[in-house]
C-alpha cells in the first residue's frame, strides 16, 4: 500500500496542517496585538500544544470540572496526526485515516475552546499567551509543545547546512509532511544503502526507531530491493525489546538489515553522503537521519528549557515547572526520571498526574494527595504479512515521601505475534477515543 492520491489530497490539501505557520491574513501590517478572548474570571487554564498531552488535558479538565473551569486549546495545526501507527503507515499496514483527528469535535463536545492559532511568544510575568490571533491570558498554563530537533549538535549553528539535512532527509519524528517524504522515500528505493539514525537517549518514542526500521525492511522485502538498511545506533544495543527486534530483523530481514551499536555520530555530511561515527565511515544512497531531541522551541521562548538537559524541570510527582508554579509541562517537553517519551506516557501523565494535580490546586487542595500514578504500554509492529508486533508495559507508583515516581513491574513481550498487532490497533482506537471523542 503506497501512498494513495486521497492521502495526499488529504495532506496537501489540508496545507498548512502538517508543521507549517499559519500566517493571519494581515500578517504583512504591523498590528498592536490584540485580545482573542475576554480577560480571564479567574479560572483559566490555556493548553498549548493540541498533541498528545494537549489534547488529553483539554478533555479531562472539562470533563472533571465542567462550567467551572474556562479551558483554552492552542494548536497551530490544522488537523491532529498521530506519530503513533505512523511507522505502521510507513508499511503500508493502515491508511493515513486511521492516524487523522480533528480539533473541533472535542473541543465542541466538552465545551472548551479551539484556537487555531501559532502560539508567538509567552509573558510569564503578566500570565500572558501570544498567538497569531491575539492574546489570551491564563491563571495557569499547561505547556506541551512536543519536541524539536537538535540540528546545531550536528551541523554548530550551520542552518543552511542543517536546512539541507532536514529537506534532503528528513526526520519525521514530529507529525507533518516528514512523515509522507519519507515513506516516498522508502517506497521508491530500489538499490543501494538506505541509512537509518538512531538519535541519541532521551529522545521521543524510545522504539520507535527500531520499529521503523522493520517497517522499512518489510517494504523493501516486498519490493525485492536489491541492498540493505543499515541501522547506526550509538547505544551499545537496541532498547527497549531488543530481543524482539533482533530476532524480527535475522529471522525475516535477513541480509536486508545490518545493525551497528555504539555508533555515535562524528559528523553527518549530507551534500556527500557519508556519516562518521564511532562505529566506522558508512556512506548512503538514501537515508532516514534523525538528529538529537530537545523540549519544543516554545518552552525555550518561555524561557522554561534546563539549557544542560535540552528539557524542562519539573516537579516530579505533578509536573508543575520548577521554574513557575503558574506552569506545567505536561508530554515530550517534561523531564520525569524514569518516563519514556511516548504518546502512551503523555496520555497518561497528563490524565493521571498534571489535570489531578490542577483540579486539587483550583479547589484549594492538596494537588500531592490528588496524583495517580501512571502506566506505560507501547507495542512495535515488526512484520507486515502476518502482522505481527512485540510489546513492553510498565507500571509505575508513586513514592509520595521521596515525591517521585517508581517502576513497580515491566513486562517485555519479544515473541512477536498476530493478536499483539490486533492489540496495537486496539490500543490506539482506545487512546484516540480518549482523547477525541
Ligand atoms: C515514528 C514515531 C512513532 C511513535 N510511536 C509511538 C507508539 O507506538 N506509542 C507511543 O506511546 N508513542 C509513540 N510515539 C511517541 C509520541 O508520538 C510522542 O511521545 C507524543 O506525541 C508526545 O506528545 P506531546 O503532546 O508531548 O507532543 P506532540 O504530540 O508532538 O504535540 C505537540 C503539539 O504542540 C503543537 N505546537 C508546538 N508548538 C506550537 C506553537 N508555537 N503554537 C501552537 N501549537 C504548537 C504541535 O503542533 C503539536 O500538535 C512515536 C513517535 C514517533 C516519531
């Protein structure tokens, strides 16, 4: 399954969608920014980021405190798509639908408002957000605006060389057209070395990459591609599952999958192809390179960003900024000890953790005693005919005294198998549900 015309009609159609600005049509004047919404009655809470954690926010803060809290969503998409399934799209194993959500259901059926609106900057003094539509103040701000790409670790400040990098091979770890490049990319390969870049630890979806990769390989054992894929990894193996992932790429990748620990990039030449690493020199025909992450650009403007971390500190029982009580960082953008970066962990971090949190504070209670502790639960599709998938869940407590969380269990499923590829799609029906309708 390629890429079919209704799923590019659907992205390109819908534009802007997927990663661009939305520029307000007078974006060309010089304007005094104005209100988007009336002041604030003393019980608002603005969202920014309508990804995983936004999303889940918005809806579980209506649906604990209905009419009593005035919920604001800023989202500069048009459209949600889900990373999550994204690799199982990149197969050819569901259609772009299945990863497609819109803003307005939601936000009509809980009674929270929609902007759709590029968030500009953000005064943490005067409690004050600015978007491309006008300002809107806040009592509290839950700020989730995912990840961004750490460019500058590889190219020093290059941008143009870090533009090229990013046209020419594109990431595709944030939802957008990254996504549908790079499935152009892996269905039109033919031959050669197609290179896949694990980025460094901790970076969003920790299995992501490996995941990928055996969809990747799937593809091109479909098509009869004649060459291999080559996975540099700067880790010493693949974690998490690597038992399952191993075992996928010798058991039906054989030959098409060559995987190199301790690869650690060195430097990444994208004009001629070749990246240096710890690992050896490999040169590429083609490649998928995935640069280090960091907490989304907007978190550095509110100036929220632990520069020696690349993430923002927070209170790790509430996710509450260590920087500003009015804040929480709630998704990729957080740090919490011990939590995966994963839509999973977004959901229910945000459910469980920040919106408990927020309720207790806007009652007058004790946000600590309110906190629930979260799961983790995240499948990896590894073959496409059968599809076939591995799994890992953890269970986590709550060590109200040393205010941390814990891992209480884990459970690793690496015998791939067809009822675990019907969970995963069974999982991501129910966390949609959950946060869409
Ligand atoms: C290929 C791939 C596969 C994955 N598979 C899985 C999986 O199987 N299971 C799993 O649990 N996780 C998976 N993940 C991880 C998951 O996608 C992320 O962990 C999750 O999206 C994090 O949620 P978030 O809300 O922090 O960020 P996001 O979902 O990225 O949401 C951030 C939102 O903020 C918005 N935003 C940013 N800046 C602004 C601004 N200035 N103004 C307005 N809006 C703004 C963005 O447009 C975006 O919608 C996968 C990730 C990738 C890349």
């Amino acid at each position: 399954m390629g890429i079919s015309r209704r799923d590019l009609f659907k992205v390109a159609g819908l534009g802007a969608v997927l990663g661009a600005v939305h520029i307000p049509s007078t974006a060309c004047a010089v304007k005094t920014p104005s209100r988007a919404l009336p002041p604030s009655k003393g019980n608002r809470v603005v969202i920014v980021g309508g990804g995983w954690a936004g999303m889940t926010a918005a809806k579980h803060l209506k649906k604990e405190l209905g009419d009593k809290v005035d919920v604001v969503l800023i989202e500069k998409r048009k459209i949600f798509m889900s990373c999550p399934i994204s690799n199982v799209w990149l197969g050819g194993l569901v259609e772009m639908d299945f990863l497609m959500h819109d803003f307005h259901t939601p936000a009509s059926k809980y009674g929270y408002t929609f902007i759709n609106a590029t968030v500009t900057d953000i005064d943490r003094d005067k409690r004050r957000v600015y978007t491309t539509e006008g300002y809107v103040d806040y009592d509290y701000l839950i700020l989730a605006p995912g990840i961004r790409y750490n460019y500058d670790a590889w190219f020093k400040g290059d941008k143009q060389m870090a533009r090229y990098c990013a046209t020419h091979f594109p990431s595709a770890f944030i939802p957008g057209a990254e996504h549908v490049a790079l499935k152009r990319k892996v269905d039109n390969f033919e031959e050669g070395t197609f290179v896949l870049v694990v980025p460094p630890p901790p970076h969003r979806c920790p299995p992501a990459p490996y995941e990928r990769a055996a969809m990747i390989a799937y593809v091109f054992k479909q098509n009869e591609v004649k060459g291999k894929l080559i996975v540099l990894d700067p880790k010493e193996d693949i974690k998490p599952k690597g038992p399952g992932f191993r075992r996928a790429y010798e058991e039906l990748y054989l030959g098409l999958v060559e995987y190199v620990p301790n690869a650690k990039i060195k430097e990444v030449d994208p004009v001629n192809k070749v990246i240096k690493t710890t690992a050896g020199d490999f040169k590429f025909d083609d490649a998928n390179l995935n640069p280090p992450h960091q907490a989304g650009d907007l978190a550095w403007k509110a100036g929220l960003v632990n520069p020696k971390t690349g993430w923002c500190d927070v209170d790790q029982l509430t996710l509450r900024s260590k920087l500003d009580p009015r804040v929480f960082v709630a998704g990729d953008a957080s740090s919490v000890k011990g939590f995966p970066k994963s839509g999973d962990m977004a959901h229910n971090h945000t459910k469980n953790m920040v919106v408990k949190a927020l309720v207790a504070l806007l009652k007058g209670k004790d946000p600590y005693e309110a906190v629930k502790a979260p799961t983790n639960t995240c499948y990896s599709m590894v073959n496409g005919d059968p599809k076939e998938a591995i799994v890992i869940n953890v269970i986590y407590g709550l060590d109200k005294k040393k205010k941390a969380p814990v891992k209480k269990k884990k459970n690793v499923v690496n015998d791939r198998s067809s009822q675990l590829a019907r969970s995963t799609f069974e999982w991501a029906k129910a966390l949609y549900r959950d946060m869409f309708s």
